[in-house]
C-alpha cells in the first residue's frame, strides 16, 4: 500500500516536471513579442528591448524556465508583462472563483447522476428507464454555451427572476454569491449531469451482472435494496475514473460558461492574458490547470485503493 | 501608435460638463495675429455646476468591452485607458467641449502669441491632486517634459513640436513650440496632455493620482473598475459618488446586464441588431450619435496588388456603402468617402466620389491586370471587422475579384501581421483616435504604406497655417486622398448609448478619448 | 480473469434486472436512431454539393432578416443568406471537423495503444503514463493555446481536439488488445512463430477495431460539440464558411428578434451529437454488450 502511494507520488511528480517543460517550450514558439504588444506596434526598437530586458525575456531559455519554476513552488510567481502586478494573487482569485464554479456544479451533477442513472441502470428495459435514457442522450448534446444562453433569456431576462450575469464574492454578498451562481452553476452542472448518468447507468448495469448481486437477490432482497447494499461500492469505481476526468474538464470547460455569464474565473483570465500575449501569466494559468488535472488524477489513483478491495489486495 | 484600436473601437466619451465653458472658450485658438484671449472670465470647470445637479450619493455602473490591460497610458496602448481616466481622474490644461471645440481645463484661460508659437496659460490655484500636492506650473511643466522623456506610446509625438516649457509664476506656464501647430493645443486635450503630479507618477499602472472629479475606487480585474468621487476636487462636485465601469467581453452579456438591472449604462452598444429590444421598451432610452470611429477597409499600397491605383479604384466601385453599412452594422452609422468624421471642421461628404459601380469595377480590374491575384483580406477578430469582412468579401467577389478570407487573432496577431509586417493585402479596422488622417496615411512606413509627398505636405501646411488655412488644406488632403483610392471608407462609427430612462448628461457623439462621467445625473 | 469466467456462459436472467439478453436480433433503437441521424448529416453534407436553394454565402442587403418562405425555407439572417442552405453546407465542415478530430486521434492512438499493449509491460506503463500527461490538457486548452499560436482555423482547431482525444483512444485500444493478446488463438499464433508485427496487423487490430469504431462514433460527438465552443469563444471556423457554431455565436444578438436564427443551427448540432453519440451506444451494444463499461 505504501510502496503504491510512494509510486504514485512519484509519477505525479515526474508528470508535474514533464508538462512544466511541455507548457514553456509552447510558450516560447508563440507568435508576438510580448515587449512589443505590452509597448503598442510603433514603440521603438530600443523601449522594446528594454522592457524585454526588464522581464528577463533576453536571458537564455534555461534560465528563464528555472526562474518561471522557481517563482511557482515558492508561490511567487513574480509580476505580470502586461500589467505590472503581482500574478500570485489574481490566480489566487480567479482560481477560487472557477473552483465555486466547478466543485458546485459537479456536485450538482453527482447529486443529479448518480439516482438517475442507478434508475435507468434498474430500469433499464421499462419505458421511465427508456425516458431518462433518452433526456440524458438529449442532454449531452446540448452544448453549455447554448444552455446559459436559454436559462438566461428564460430566467433573467424573461422572468427576471435571477441576475442574468455577474460575480460577487461570497464574503461580500452572500445572497447575491447564490443568486448569480443559481445559473451558471445549473447550464455547467446539468449538461455534466446528463454524461454522467451514462457511466452511472453503464456501471450500476454491470454490477448488476455480478453475481453476488444475483445472490442477493435470490435471497430476497428487491433490486433496489440489493444494489444499495452490495452493489453501489464497486460501481462507483468507474464512477469516480470518469468524474476525474470530467473534473479536468470542467476546469477549463468552465471558460466558456465564464464567458457567458461574466464570470472572471481562471477561463477568462487565460484567454484575456493569450490575447494580450501577457506569457508569463498564461504559463501560470495553464500550468495551475495542468498541476490541478493531474492531482485529481492523484486522487482518484488513491480513491481506487480506498474504494476497491480487489486493488488493495493485487498492490501487495 | 499613432490611432489606437481596441477591441471596441470606440472612444465614447465627451465633456457633457462643460456646456457652459464651451461658448465661452470657442475660438480660443483663432490667433490670426492679435493676443487672443482663451477661454472666459471664470474656468470651464469651476463655472455651474456639473450636469446641472447636487452631489448625490448615488452610484452609477457602466457597462464597457474592453478592459484596460493596466492603467498606465503613458507606457500602455489603446482606447480603454483614456476612456475611463482621462477628464475624470486625470485632467489636462484644456479640454474638448461636446461641441469639439477646445475648452479651459486646469487652465483658465490662455493666450497666443502673435507668431502662433508661444502659449501662456493662466492656471487655476485651487486644483489639488489625490496625493494632497497642489497642482501648480510646475507640475504642468513636468508633466509636459515628461512625455518626451518617459512616455514610450508614439502618441507621444504629439510632443515634439515643443521646445520647451517655462514656469512663470506657480499659476502661469508659457509653452514654446518650434513651429506654429494648429495641432498641437488639440493634442493637448487628449491623454497627451494630461497633467501628473511631480510626486505621482511611481505606480501608474495600479495607482493614479490627477486632480479630476473622480479618483480610482478598486479595480477588480477582469471585472470592474469603480471611480469614487474625489471630495477635495477643486471644481464643483460631480452627482455620482461612485461610478462603476462593468467589462462585458461577450456584447449580449452586456445587453443582458442591462435588461436585469445589474448596470445602468451600456456605454458602447456593440450589437446594433439588438437595439430593438430596447427602443420598444419604455425603461430605457437610446441615444445615437457620431464617433471618430473610421471604419476603414485598408489597403496596403506598398506592395502587392493593391499598389495598383486601378485595383484600389476598382474595389472602391465594387463597394456598395449602404448595403454593406445596413447588413454589417444594422444601418447605424454615418457614410463617408475619406478619413474624417462628420464632427470634425474640414469635414465634407466624399461619397459620391466613388459610387457603387459594378461595371466600373469589373473594367477597371481588368485594366489592371491583377484580375488574377486572390486578394488576402486579413481581419482582426473584432465584431464589426468579422461581419463586415463577410460582406466586403461576397461583394468584392460579384465584381469578379478572387478574395480569400483570413481572421486574425486581435490585438496580438493581428498587429504582428498586418500592422507589424504590413503582410496583407486589405484589412477591415476602425481607426478611433481624433483627427488621424495624418497619422494614418501621413507616414509611409505606416502599415498603410501610403506615400504621397503631395498629401504630407498639404498636411504640413495645415498644421503650420491659419485656422482657416487649415480647414482648406485638409479639405484638399481628404479629397487627394480619397481620389487616390489610398484606402475605402466603410463608414464612421455611431456613438450608441442604451441608459435607464432618467439618466442625464450622457453625450450623444464620442468625441474625446474619454467616457466623461463628471456631468452625468441621475433624477 | 480465470478461464473458467471466460468460459462460462451467461445464466439467462430476468429480463429486468441484469438485462443480459444483448439486442443482437433484436432491433436496436439506438444503433437504429443514430445510424439515421448520422445519415442525415452526411446525406445533407452530399446534397450540399449538388444543390443548394441559394448561394449560402451571398451577402444580400434586400433579403435581410426574413422569416421562413417558400423560397427561404428557414428564412435569412442578417446578411441576407439563406440560412437553409448555410445548415445544408454546415454539415459538411461538421463532418471536417470530427473526420479530422477522430482520425487524428484515431491515427496515432490506436497503435500507441496496441504498441503499449503487445510490448513489455513496464515499457506499455510507462507509454500509458505519457498518455496520462497528455490528457492534463484537455481539448479545450489545448485548442486555445494552437489558436494562439497558429491563428483560428477549423484545421488547427480540430487538429488540437484530435490530439487532446488521443489518450482516450490509446488507453482503450490497449486495453482491448491486452484483452486480446490472452486469447487462445493468440497464443496459438504466437506457437506457430508469427512475429509481433503480424501478431499486432492480423488479430489484434481487427478484434480492437469495434472498439474503435465505438469510440471514433463518440469521439465524433465531442469534436462537434467542442466546435461549436470554440465557434462561440472566436476560435473556431473563420467566417464566410458556414459553420453551425458561428451561426449560433452570430445569432445571439437577434435573439429576441430573431429566435429562429439560433434554433436552426442549435438543432443541428444537436441532432448531429445526438446522433453520433447513439451510433456509438447502439454500435457498442451490437458489438459485444460486456464492452459497456470500457469507455
């Protein structure tokens, strides 16, 4: 078990190393010299080389990755191209921002996936299981774009009944944290819903297959009962390989609901910081997601041992 | 940059304030010889009070795209900056009236001399900056040298045309120029001349100190920025205690915020399609006027097919404004046929110098001999660029023209590629900066490539002359210009405001650099 | 898996519980919906290139904003196109961009995961790991962060997605083909000397290539669906060529005008997600009904 954590850290890190590589050599073969969109197109040579100068943008590309790492594990990732203040804290915030975000509407999902889909799983072959298959199928073909766009011209525009945009932090308004979260939350969560209900479903069929599950029932035990006692454990072990996964998506996924309902979340702060060509704040962010998609992974790695008795035992 | 482009394209602004300073201080600059006198008895600001009404302690949100990167336009690029800062943070020695016209600032008053080169300005004594420093001649003097030293955008140029400035008294500051510039006291009502204080100038980019009516709340990137009122402002005391400028990058988001009361101002309205839900709606009022927001399909008449006067000519022909101006920007809008807006002095309607003419189009392609060159319309990824590139595209394409599409990354890519590297053939881009023929087809290295020493000189002229010789000689450069088919001229942004019905003061066209919120009122 | 399991034949079940029964002759109306949506998609992206009731991209200032006519069956949009004849040809850079997405993923993940299957097992953890790596970026950023780099194209974006989807394709192809390489007739290809190679063309590749053609079908939904994103974010098919999610992205603000322009294209897309998402469901069903869980 420990030899298997130890390992597992130990692939984490290796991939933490990998993909820092990976993300500066990408950014140092984009296109437009920060310099020079920071200084507008007909600063002159010189102002751009001095302020290349003054990032250390003329320092060798070895130099600069040690330097950009160094800056990130000493959580100090020094100040922005663009507009000269300290990076550290606006990714604090906006990575906060896009965690409510996504930790409350992938909760939302789970809440929503996982009796659905044990009930279609149940169901399967019943006209209610056939119904919540279809409104799941239907579900994830509707892009997230287009349903905060129809939750806002029902809800906010139409109705009026909640705020058709915006952000407040939860300290500074509670109430008005909720309200605008309702929506956003709803068009990210329901569409992550509808995806996960099918592995829900799929997995709660398979266990349902097993046979202990048989036995169980041959004791008399109702479906239902049965598979809440015995079942719902292992099937959640593709449940969670599959809510990872979606996590890291989310992530970023989050972007374009952020950009729907104005939501300065880590999304919006990336495409800004690409489109100003502010580097080093784009290598923050996408590195913060990169570190943050491969940790849930971590997780879920540890959650299989804690989960499966199967892979506890095959780990000795 | 000379103009600058940002992603709305728009200055919205004007200087709603100061009505009453702008019949007094009209022709200010009209030194046909005598000492003239500037401005009236009593300083613009200091005169009425702002919008008519008491300070309140009401708040006011506004809706904006495009957010400032930073807050330091001596060192940062484009329109957003100024917009929200200039006039309302910082405050120049002059400053534009809603009429165009040049008004007192922090100078009360000023005069000419007779060679048209000396200025005096007789500064206010009451201005004090958010750092607790008086304003004084001094810092006016700073400020000035400041732009030729430190300032690194190439507005700064404006600047050059000063020898030096001279303090005479803490309240009296003389500017001497090297050349009479008509130009030069214009500039000076654009970020260019707005004044710092000696002691200010460390943390432009996060903290900026003027003596305007406002000074900056917080700024919540990604956000908001919020102007609270500044309570030591030397002039009368602005309505709204504070105003909240709000960033939409996605423009129904923006029309949506309004609709649900999250702001109260949609100070640049970005889908004139979406305009009719709002004009049937008794909540709000929609105020249309002009801006200097040139939309101009550029060739680049350096290289390629388009150093070809008759293919320039025959896109020209092959245009058809109305069509392009109702399909791409719902009508709204005013045609032109050269580079000056409606608002400007020497303006003159040059539409009819190249009427949409197919026929005329499709000979003239063919004399050119190009007819077989794909023309590489290379757009920033701007609203009103992408849709009117669509159209530009499918008419260039009836008159028989090959024309291939591209969609540039705005700002980076775009600017590195056609601006930079002037690799393109045309582009769609609105020029928003005030009276900026000059600027842009003044200089040939600019990505225009439009050289012409008949044309600079004539602007020379202009500069250097009387007012009237002025208004004529750059009536002759537009005409030259657009004669020349140095570019086409889609149309000039409109200044389309959408406000809560009871929101008073706000400026029908956007004139300045500034989105002025000092004489704005609620009731 | 001892081989008792893998020998042992299913108990038949109640019907309503384990579901054993798979709808191999049975009519199965996912295979059956999604095979017809699809067809749709491609019977539209073929008639395009025949006929189309107008020039979808021809910018007309007189037919501007129509409702739905006889002659503009699905009315115009605010240039004066035809927005039935802009869906029709939209179906094609829909079907560009998962062919694109799908081979691209397709073309590298299936060796890598048969290659990491058939080699040394410590050797095919480590590709896995590198797998792993890959989908810490996932589509969406990787697709900006090409934009940036490329410019927004269809090609560049799609080819961004195909990459971000590989992972999902290598991971189960090698899973399938450890799957495979435990069989007997494996083993007793592997007794008559046939080397790796052939070992890896001749059985694995076809015994993984359902797998394939299950995931492709769902990779498909997700290229179109991420499309239609990246459309709306600016990054996506540059106009004047018709695409789905630019029409959605330029329908917005006529949505209280015009509703109809955001419902024609939101349908299609819809409908095309729909519809490969079933195909890949109903194909997986058809091919073995135990593959369930391996997605």
């Amino acid at each position: 078990m420990v030899l298997r954590l130890l390992q597992r850290a130990g692939i984490l890190l290796g991939s933490l190393v990998v993909s820092s590589v990976i993300v500066f050599a990408f950014m140092a073969v984009l296109p437009g010299n920060p310099a020079r969109v920071a200084l507008g197109v007909n600063a002159s040579d010189a102002a751009v080389h001095e302020m290349e100068h003054e990032f250390g943008l003329d320092r060798p590309l070895v130099v600069q990755y040690l330097s950009w790492v160094k800056g990130l594990v000493t959580f100090d990732p020094g100040n922005s191209y663009v507009s000269g203040t300290a990076i550290g804290p606006q990714l604090a915030d906006r990575l906060q921002v896009t965690l409510w975000l996504v930790v409350t509407a992938m909760a939302l999902a789970v809440v929503v996936a996982i009796p659905v889909g044990t009930v279609m799983a149940v169901r399967h072959r019943k006209v209610s299981g056939l119904a919540l298959s279809a409104v799941s199928q239907v579900g994830m073909a509707i892009p997230a774009f287009l349903a905060g766009i129809l939750l806002i011209a029902v809800f906010a525009v139409k109705l009026g009944w909640l705020p058709a945009n915006g952000w407040t932090p939860p300290a500074q308004d509670p109430v008005m944290f909720v309200k605008q979260l309702v929506l956003p939350v709803l068009s990210l969560g329901l569409v992550q819903a509808a995806v996960l209900t099918r592995y829900v479903r799929s997995a709660v069929l398979d266990v349902l297959r097993e046979d202990y599950l048989r036995t169980a029932r041959a004791k008399g035990l109702r479906p239902m009962r049965a598979l809440v006692r015995h079942g719902l454990r292992n099937a959640s072990v593709p449940v969670v390989t599959v809510l990872g996964l979606q996590l890291a998506t989310l992530l970023i996924g989050a972007v374009v609901v952020e950009r729907v309902f104005v939501i300065p979340g880590l999304g919006s702060l990336l495409l800004d910081s690409v489109s100003q060509r502010d580097l080093i704040m784009v290598q923050d962010v996408v590195m913060i997601l990169v570190v943050a998609v491969l940790v849930v992974n971590f997780v879920v790695d540890l959650l299989y041992l804690v989960i499966d008795p199967r892979l506890r035992a095959g780990a000795r | 940059m000379r103009h600058h482009i940002k992603k709305t394209a728009l200055v919205v602004a004007a200087a709603a304030s100061l009505v009453l300073a702008s019949c007094s201080a009209g022709s200010s600059t009209s030194g046909g010889g005598d000492e003239s006198p500037g401005g009236g008895a009593t300083g613009g600001a200091t005169g009425g009070t702002a919008g008519g009404q008491e300070a309140s302690n009401a708040s006011l949100s506004i809706g904006l795209v495009a957010e400032p990167a930073n807050l330091d336009f001596t060192k940062t690029d484009g329109a957003a900056i100024p917009q929200v800062l200039l006039y309302n943070v910082y405050e120049g020695l002059v400053q534009l009236d809603q009429k165009g016209d040049i008004a007192p600032g922090l100078a009360t008053s000023w005069t000419v001399s007779k060679d048209r080169k000396t200025y005096t300005f007789n500064l206010t004594k009451d201005a004090k900056f958010t750092n607790g420093k008086p304003f004084t001649a001094a810092d006016a003097k700073f400020s000035i040298d400041r732009v030729k030293k430190d300032w690194t955008i190439s507005l700064k140029s404006a600047m050059d045309v000063v020898d030096h400035a001279k303090v005479v008294s803490p309240t009296k500051l003389q500017v001497v120029l090297s050349h009479p510039s008509n130009d030069w006291l214009y500039r000076m009502t654009t970020r260019v001349g707005a004044m710092f204080s000696r002691t200010g100038v460390d943390h432009l980019a996060t903290k900026p100190i003027g003596t305007g009516p406002y000074k900056l709340g917080k700024w919540t990137r990604g956000d908001s920025i919020s102007l609270l009122r500044n309570n030591s402002y030397w002039g009368d005391k602005p309505y709204y205690k504070t105003v909240t400028f709000k960033y939409f990058k996605d423009p129904t988001a923006l029309n949506n915020a309004l609709l649900t009361g999250t702001i109260n101002v949609i100070g640049t309205v970005q889908t004139p399609e979406s305009l009719g839900q709002f004009e049937n709606n008794n909540k709000y009022q929609v105020i249309e006027g002009t801006t200097n927001g040139e939309v101009v399909l550029s060739f680049n008449n350096g290289s390629g097919p388009m150093k070809n006067k008759k293919m320039r000519q025959a896109v020209r022909y092959a245009i058809d404004h109305k069509a392009l101006l109702d399909t791409c920007w719902a009508g709204r809008g005013t045609l032109i046929g050269s580079m000056v807006p409606p608002t400007d002095p020497w303006y003159e309607d040059l539409t009819g110098l190249y009427p949409h003419d197919v026929a005329m189009a499709k000979t003239l392609l063919k004399e050119s001999g190009e007819a077989n060159e794909t023309l590489r319309l290379r757009i920033p990824t701007l609203p009103y660029a992408v849709s009117c590139g669509t159209v530009v595209k499918s008419q260039l394409e009836q008159a028989g023209f090959k024309v291939k599409l591209d969609q540039l990354e705005f700002p980076a890519a775009w600017l590195s590629t056609v601006f930079t590297n002037a690799d393109y053939d045309m582009s769609i881009i609105a020029h928003v900066e005030p009276r900026d023929m000059g600027a842009v087809f003044g200089d040939p290295k600019y990505y225009t490539r439009y050289t012409n020493p008949a044309f600079s000189n004539l602007l020379k002229q202009a500069d250097e002359g009387t007012e009237q010789e002025q208004v004529t000689d750059m009536k002759k450069a537009a005409k030259m210009l657009s004669q020349d088919a140095a570019a086409d001229w889609l149309f000039v942004l409109p200044n389309i405001i959408v406000a809560d019905k009871g929101i008073t003061g706000l400026p029908k066209n956007a004139i300045s650099e500034s989105f002025d919120v000092t004489g704005l009122a609620g009731s | 898996m001892s081989a008792q399991d893998a020998l042992a034949v299913q108990p038949p079940g109640p019907d309503d519980l384990v579901g054993s029964a798979p709808a191999r002759r049975r009519v199965n109306p996912s295979l059956l919906v999604g095979g017809f949506l699809v067809c749709l998609i491609v019977g539209m992206a073929l008639v395009s290139f025949v006929w189309t009731p107008h020039d979808p991209t021809l910018v007309n200032a007189s037919t501007r904003l129509q409702k739905p006519s006889g002659d503009y069956w699905f009315g115009t949009d605010k240039f004066g196109r035809d927005v039935f004849s802009q869906i029709l040809v939209g179906s094609r850079t829909t079907l560009f961009v998962g062919f694109v997405a799908v081979g691209v993923a397709a073309a590298i993940g299936v060796p890598l995961g048969i290659v990491a299957g058939m080699v040394p097992r410590w050797l095919g953890e480590l590709v896995m790991r590198g797998n792993d790596l890959l989908l810490a970026f996932p589509a969406l950023l990787l697709a900006i962060m090409f934009a940036a780099v490329y410019g927004a194209s269809t090609l560049v974006a799609m080819i961004a997605i195909g990459i971000a989807t590989i992972p999902s394709f290598a991971r189960l192809i090698r899973s399938g083909t450890l799957q495979v390489l435990g069989t007997e007739y494996v083993l007793a290809a592997r007794a008559a000397g046939r080397g790796p190679f052939a070992i890896g063309v001749r059985h694995v590749l076809p015994n993984v290539s359902s797998l394939v053609t299950v995931q492709a079908s769902v990779s498909f939904a997700i290229a179109v669906l991420a499309e239609a994103a990246l459309s709306f974010l600016g990054f996506g098919t540059p106009p004047p060529t018709p695409s789905w999610g630019r029409m959605l992205q330029e329908s917005q603000e006529m949505l209280w005008s015009a509703p109809r322009l955001a419902v024609f294209p939101g349908v299609a897309i819809a409908v095309a997600v729909l519809g490969f998402n079933l195909l890949g469901d109903g194909l997986r069903d058809r091919f073995d009904p135990k593959l369930e869980d391996r997605r």
